[in-house]
C-alpha cells in the first residue's frame, strides 16, 4: 500500500470515528432533551403573569398570523409586548389594528436607532421597560406557538426549579436545498452546544434559542440586562450566558408540535441571514477561524463518502460502512427534529452547500470591514468590543 493510499485509509477512517461520536450523541439527544408536549398543561394554582416580548420588524407577511395564533394559545395571564422596530411595509399598521382589537397587545413603535446598539437588542431592551409579567418570553415574531404550549413551558420551568428556559422549535419544511441544509445544521447545532446536558445543574454550557426564552423576571433583572448585550450579534446566546454568570439555572427542551416556524424560505434567504453573524463573537470575529472550522468540518462530514471511491484496496468497505454510520445519524436527529428524512440523507451536498455559505457570509464582512444588517454597517471593530459572548 502506497504512502497515498495510507494516508487517504487515515483520513477515511478519522471520518468514520467522527461519524461513530455523532451517531452515539444523536442518541443522548434523543434520549435526553425532553419533549415539552410531555408535560401537563394544567395545575393547581393561579398562573404566573408572562409578558410575552416580539421585536418585529418588515414581518407584515407573517405577523397577523403568528400574533394570532399567540393570542389562541390559550394563556391565562399573558401581556403580549411587540416592539414594531423601524418596519418600511405595513407592519406597525397591522399590529396596531390587532392592539386596538385586543387589550392583551402592547405595540411598542421604534422610530431610531441610537448609536452603539444593534436593532433586535435595542427591541428587546424596550419591551422589557413596558412587559409587567413575572416571567418574560423572549421570542421572534414569525415564531407559532401550538395551544398549551405557554402553559406546559411555564410548568416545565417550575417544576425543574428553572430560571431560564429555552425551546427547540420545529423548523417547517421548505424547498428541497435548504432542507437537506437545515437537516445538518440541526444535527451539528444539537452537538456543538451539548443538548443532552443543558438541564439543571448540569447547565454548564448555557444556551439561548430566539426563538422561545422563557426567563424568570428575577433572574433578569439580576443581570446587567440588555444594555449589556447592545452589540452582541448572537443576542440569544449572550442572553443565556449573561443569565448563568449570575447563578441562574437554565434548561432546554423540544417545542416539536408546539413551537413551530419557517426560519427561512429558501436557500438565499438562508445565504444573507448567514451574513449578520458570519464573524460573530461566537467565532472571535475571525475569518481565519471561520475558514478552519468550516474546511475542517466539511472534510469530516465528507470523509466516508470519499472512502467510497475505488482508489485503495479496503476503502470502499470502510467507506460504506462510515456512509452507513452517517446516514444513520443524520436521520436519526433528523427524525427527532421532524425534518424531511429525503433530503436529510443528502450529506454531501448539504455539507459543500454549508461551507460555501459560511465562507461568503465571512468573505464579505471581511471586504466590507463590518457585518451588514438593515442597510447599516457595523465595523468588527465596534463588535469585537462589545461581544460578550464567549467563543466555544
């Protein structure tokens, strides 16, 4: 055997190790994360005030909807804050029309921006100035939420003794691209952050998920709150880790059938979303680190679908037994999510489609000197020092 084809048996083989450890830790996320449809949605006491707080901005094709389906959730004592920030279609009018129907709404307008803040903190930090609930909801405005799904939240958090809760949402189906993209980036997000270990006392690694935080009013306003977080790209996960720091308690659960939304509708719309948090505080606002990861990541997903090339004696054996592992794997989370299982197998291609968005959304915060959101530029300068996200 040629020093290639030993060198190329390694790297097969490296492959098929990782795809084992993604395949055992698929396992203890479908083992471990709880379904939140499997707590009970009644109990004997009153209900605790929620003020559910939206930012929203241009979401006049998706917000009466989700605003309504919040409102037949069926909460016994909700205040729903949406801050309507800066939207240049009918946003503001729908949601004023939905407020003056129903005195739950509280629309909140932000007609500027000021200095040093990012759009969707500077949101939340206003509906939390109005939101009078004990617990808040911080959720995004195309998030749906299922009927009891508040209800069985708010239990699950109290009867774990939790101050922060966040929920996995069920990402709908949408062309056959992204989904096969969507199938892997649940797979990889569901590793990365240790779901199966994020209950509890063994919130080590706290996570923040947009679309449904659940946090205890106490425990917020024992941090430093969202002024804090200003600049902070991925709010979601500053939120989280701000929240640990100060001794709350965190959890996680599954929202399948409960919490629901379409994050993107296809793959372009992925591609500029990826662009607001390419260079991140998550990955040190450096391109170099992004290219990295993402090369050395896609060779790992790749590597036994390589093996099944006719180069070497053995390796097409090996690779189809890594191919096998994968496939596995990633239909095995995949299932667990409720993501199409077709697209899903659909590894390569969801691997090199993956890595060409990661290093657009990089190359072009990199030419441009900043990351680019709602026609304003902000410098990695500015970012870098306002991140307080700890990379992993």
């Amino acid at each position: 055997m040629s020093v290639w084809e030993l060198i190329l048996m390694g790297y097969v083989l490296v492959g098929c190790l990782y795809w084992l450890v993604n395949l055992l830790l698929a396992v203890r996320v479908v083992r471990r994360v709880p379904q939140l449809a499997d707590t009970p949605v009644e109990r004997a006491g009153p209900w605790p005030r929620v003020s559910q707080i939206v930012p929203a901005c241009d979401e006049a094709e998706t917000i009466e909807a989700a605003i309504r389906a919040r409102l037949r959730e069926g909460y016994p004592d909700t205040q729903l804050v949406v801050v309507e920030d800066r939207s240049t279609d009918e946003t503001a009018v729908i949601l004023d029309r939905l407020a003056s129907d129903d005195p739950r709404i509280r629309v909140v307008h932000v007609r500027d921006l000021p200095d040093a803040w990012l759009g969707k903190v500077h949101a939340l930090h206003q509906g939390v100035q109005v939101a009078d609930g004990s617990w808040f909801l911080f959720s995004d405005a195309d998030v749906h939420l299922a009927p009891t799904a508040l209800r069985r939240a708010v239990n699950h958090a109290e009867r774990h003794g939790l101050d922060h809760l966040a929920v996995l949402p069920e990402l709908w189906p949408t062309t056959f691209l992204l989904d096969a993209v969507l199938a892997t980036f649940v797979r990889i997000f569901c590793l990365i952050t240790r779901t199966w270990a994020l209950d509890g006392a063994r919130w080590r690694t706290p996570l923040g998920i947009g679309a449904f935080n659940l946090v205890r009013r106490s425990a917020f306003e024992r941090t430093a709150g969202f002024e804090w977080l200003r600049l902070e790209v991925v709010d979601d996960l500053g939120l989280a880790q701000m929240l640990h720091a100060t001794g709350a308690v965190g959890g996680i659960a599954s929202g399948r059938g409960l919490v629901g939304l379409r994050w993107y509708r296809t793959l372009g719309e992925l591609a500029r979303g990826a662009e607001k948090s390419a260079l991140s505080g998550a990955v040190g606002f450096s391109l170099g680190r992004v290219l990295c990861k993402s090369f050395v990541l896609v060779g790992l997903e790749l590597a036994p679908f390589v093996g099944l090339l006719p180069i070497g004696p053995g390796l097409p054996a090996l690779g189809l037994f890594g191919v096998a592992v994968a496939l596995l794997a990633q239909l095995t989370l995949a299932r667990w999510a409720r993501r199409p299982l077709l697209p899903a197998a659909f590894v390569p291609l969801a691997a090199v489609l993956g890595l060409v968005i990661s290093v657009r959304a990089g190359w072009l915060a990199l030419r441009r000197g900043g990351l680019m959101w709602r026609g304003k530029l902000y410098p990695l300068a500015q970012l870098g020092g306002g991140s307080r996200v700890r990379p992993p």
